[in-house]
C-alpha cells in the first residue's frame, strides 16, 4: 500500500503570529516592503517551499454584516 501525503509550510507555520503583526504595524504604509519582509522572516525560519504573500489595502471602512438578531433590534429602535 502506498501512502502519499502532500503538506506545505505556509508563512503562518514558518513565522510566529507576533512577528506577522510587528512586521505589518512597522511596514504597514508600503504593502511592498510588508510582502518582501514576511518573505524573508519565512525563508530566515527555514522556509521549504515558496512563499506567496498576497497584500491588499481598504480603501474605505465599510460596516459588518448585521445578523437577523441585530436587524431586528435596529427596526425596534
């Protein structure tokens, strides 16, 4: 019987979530130098396979979805 398992390190097994949200609040302005960084923090770690960052910036805030409950307190006021 053969067996074949497939697994990849991703970023977030490679790097610690603390250093994730340090590298993006000190780096945060250029979505570039966010990228190139947690790239580098991954292949630091012993990274094993290539690493994909994908980065997109909120041009606006927008509100959450509401659930049933909240709708139906909004109508009662």
């Amino acid at each position: 019987m053969l067996i074949r398992i497939n697994w990849r390190a991703s970023l977030a097994d490679m790097v610690e979530d603390d250093d994730i949200h340090l590298t993006i609040s000190t780096f945060g302005a250029n979505l570039e130098t966010v990228a190139k960084q947690l790239i580098q923090l991954t292949n630091d770690n012993g990274g094993r396979d290539n690493v994909s960052v994908l980065m997109a910036h909120v041009a606006e805030t927008f509100p959450a979805n509401k659930g049933v409950l909240d709708r139906i307190l909004g109508w009662l006021g």
